[in-house]
C-alpha cells in the first residue's frame, strides 16, 4: 500500500457499504469469492515457484532475497501469463466460441 506521507494514495483498510451481490443465493457469492480468492492465492503460489525454479536453473541456490528481488524478463513473465490465463479457463470452464 502506498504511504500516503510520500505523495501517495492512503486507502481505506475497510470496505463500506454492503457486499454486492451478483446471484439470487448469497451462499454461491460466497462461494465465488472462495474460490476467485483461492485462485489467485494458487496463482500466486505457482508464480512463486517458478521464481525458485529459475533461479535454481541460472544459479544451483536460492537465497529469501533473490526470491523476493527477482523480475522475470519477458519471455519468462510470457509464459506466466499463458499460465494463468489457461489456469483460469480450465477452473472457470471458459470456452473459445464454437470450441466442444
């Protein structure tokens, strides 16, 4: 979060107003926000992993540091990003129009 103190944006810590509610049951808004927050802690998990992976492939060690410096370059945030975006087809069963 941005320090308000350095010129940045100071955000509220609590939400205000009700949940939105997107279906009739709540039980299934709950239930999507489950699964859309259990998604992206996976993702970020995998993201996490790869890190370790490719600083074990360039270096045979892995220091907390260099995890948490490391930057993918291009082709490496490509293929995180084609990850993700077949991880969220397959859990949220999107199609390709015309596709079985």
């Amino acid at each position: 979060m941005a320090d308000a103190g350095k010129g940045g944006v100071k955000l509220p810590r609590v939400s205000k107003g009700k949940r939105p509610r997107f279906f009739d049951d709540p039980a299934i808004d709950q239930m999507m926000t489950f699964m859309l927050e259990l998604m992206s802690e996976v993702t970020a998990l995998r993201e996490r992993t790869d890190t370790i992976e490719r600083l074990l492939d360039e270096r045979g060690f892995v220091a907390r540091a260099d995890i948490e410096a490391y930057r993918p370059d291009a082709a490496g945030e490509a293929e995180r990003s084609a990850w993700a975006q077949a991880f969220i087809q397959r859990v949220m069963r999107f199609h390709e129009p015309g596709a079985s």
